[in-house]
C-alpha cells in the first residue's frame, strides 16, 4: 500500500484519468473528490461491500426458484 501525506487542494493521479484531491480536512474527517471517466466505478467500501454480498446472494439460486424459471420458459416443466 501507497501511503501519502496531502494538504487540501492537494491532488493524487492514479493512471492517466483518475485524480483524487483532497477537498477539507475537519478533525479527523477528510472530505476528497475523485475525478475518474465515467467507466470507472467508484464506490464507498461499504457501498461496495452491499453491492458484492447481493450480487452473490441473487446469483446463488435455490431449487425452488430454478424450477420456477424452468416452468416459465417454452417446453418448461
């Protein structure tokens, strides 16, 4: 891990397109802004964290809910 020391108003470039800058420091809350191309997701971790335990909680798929899709299709049973 990188580990840097900024002051407000100072910024970091990751890659080519993504700069972080650091926007206020109050006590020990640090407010930053991140500017990056809109294909380049950018989350809170917690945000995140949400995002991933659903995604997998949709894609683990249980019997009931597979036989339910398979009587939707054409020829389901």
């Amino acid at each position: 891990m990188l580990v840097l020391s900024r002051r407000a108003g100072e910024s970091v470039i990751i890659g080519d397109d993504i700069v972080v800058t650091v926007l206020e420091l109050r006590g020990d809350i640090v407010r930053v802004g991140i500017a990056a191309p809109r294909s380049v997701p950018v989350h809170r971790e917690e945000v995140f964290r949400q995002v991933q335990a659903a995604n997998r909680a949709a894609a683990t798929a249980d019997d009931e809910t597979v036989q339910a899709l398979r009587r939707l299709l054409p020829g389901g049973a």
